[in-house]
C-alpha cells in the first residue's frame, strides 16, 4: 500500500459509474484510510476512513455522502441524473485540516471538522465497494 502525507495539502481525484439495483449491499467509497497499512487484515474488513466520498446507491432513497471524520453531507442519489453517467469527484484536503468535495467540478462541501495531522498524517488510499447483479465502477483514480 502506498501512504500519503495529508498534511501537505492531498486531492484525490476519480470518475465514477454506478447503477442502481434496489438491492442492499451496494456502494462504493473513495478516501483515505485511519488504519496503517500493517493494519489490513484481507478481505473479511473493510479498513475505516478518515475522509472520502461514499456513493450509495441500493434504493431511491439512498445517497452520496461527503464524509470527514464523524462530520458528513448527503446529496439524493438521483437514478434520473446519477445511473449510467460517468461523474467526476474530488475530494481536497486543505493545509488547514477542512476537506473541499467536488462532483463534476462543482462544489458540493467543506468541512466545518478537521483531520488531526497529528494522528492521521501518512495515510493509504482507500477503494472499496460492493455490488449485487449491477456494477459499481472507479475510473482513472489520481492523488496529488
């Protein structure tokens, strides 16, 4: 696993595809992790994030969620708008701690919480996701 300083101000960068099944167990998230890469125990977990962007889409009700820390926004994953269509996300975290969300290069959020560079500062990359019947994609993923 490759770490990133966070402390230096990182953006990660990805395009999206997803489709909603209506079927429970489906999303997919983009961040980086609160664990350490010794940390990873394999498939059986999912490792924590400390930021990121989850996309959940199992039913209409369901949402895209800009997350740091405890602290999160949901936007209505729209079927009408969202399924089928590449989107692009960014998620920025600012020399201050706060972390930026962008979706298709327009703002969504900015985190009033910080990242505790002192506990959380060389930190992997996380891409996790699950589906059932229908596809979850992650496309040209950058961090810089």
């Amino acid at each position: 696993y490759q770490t990133f300083m966070l402390n230096q101000g990182r953006t990660i960068e990805f395009w999206a595809k997803n489709h909603q099944s209506a079927l429970h167990w489906q999303n997919l998230r983009v961040g980086f992790s609160v664990a350490q890469p010794s940390e990873y125990q394999g498939t059986g977990s999912q490792p924590g994030t400390i930021c990121g962007i989850d996309i959940s889409n199992e039913t209409s009700g369901d949402y895209i969620r800009y997350f740091v820390n405890s602290e999160q926004h949901n936007e209505d994953y729209n079927p009408a708008v969202d399924d089928d269509v590449w989107h692009k996300y960014k998620v920025v975290i600012n020399v201050n701690g706060t972390v930026s969300f962008y979706k298709d290069d327009s703002h969504k959020y900015t985190s009033t919480s910080t990242i505790d560079f002192g506990t959380y500062n060389n930190q992997p990359l996380v891409i996790d996701g699950r589906s059932y019947n229908h596809y979850q994609l992650v496309d040209d993923v950058s961090v810089y």
